[in-house]
C-alpha cells in the first residue's frame, strides 16, 4: 500500500468513524439499544473510543508504510482530534438539528395531501 492510498483510507474511516455514535442507537455497534434511548454521554464516550481507535489505526498503517512510528507531541493529537470533531458534523448535525425538520417538514406535507385528499 502507497503512502497515497495509506492517507486516503485513514481519512474515510475517519469521517465513518466520527459519525457512527450519531447514526447508531447501539452501543458500540454490538449491543443493543438501551431501554430508556442511547444518552449523549454514551456517545461523546463512543466518539472518544473511536478516536483512540483511528489514533491507533494510524499507528498501524504508518509503520506498514514507512517501517517507523515517528514520534508525535501533544499539538499533533490536539489537532487531530479537532479534525476528528470536524468529521463528526455531518452525524452530529443530522441526529440533533436535521432529522427534527425532516420530520416536521414530513407531518406537513401528509397534513396537506390529506386536506387535498379530503377536497
């Protein structure tokens, strides 16, 4: 694997991995559903997991590619882990802002097909 493609995978699984804990209702993507709904803080946890998870996963890919992990200070991870935030928008955006308008916009729409319907 090139350097190319080692970058271009780390950034997909970046983006599917900052978005699952939002598009998800399992806990980490094996257990199920709890009774009372998957809370916020079930998912910042589950987002941080993920992180340490790509974190780790370019580690890996890194040492496949050149034969050495360099080492990274703190700057490194604090920006890392905005990008990673970044990545999350999408997911973030649709579970708390996006979903509530569609659904909104959807009970409009049936409300005047109905009315039409009745005409």
């Amino acid at each position: 694997m090139g350097e190319n493609s080692a970058i271009a995978l780390i950034f997909l699984l970046a983006v599917v991995f900052a978005n699952l804990p939002w598009l998800n209702e399992r806990v980490l993507l094996v257990a199920p559903e709890p009774p009372r709904g998957k809370r916020e803080w079930i998912r910042f946890a589950e987002w941080g997991l993920l992180y340490g998870v790509m974190t780790g996963a370019g580690f890996v890919l890194e040492y496949a590619v050149t034969g050495e992990v360099y080492p990274q200070g703190w700057a490194f991870y604090v920006t890392t882990l905005c990008l990673f935030a970044v990545a999350a928008l999408p997911g973030f955006i649709w579970r708390h802002d996006l979903r509530r308008h569609l659904r909104r916009q959807k009970k409009r729409s049936d409300r005047l097909r109905a009315a039409e319907d009745q005409s």
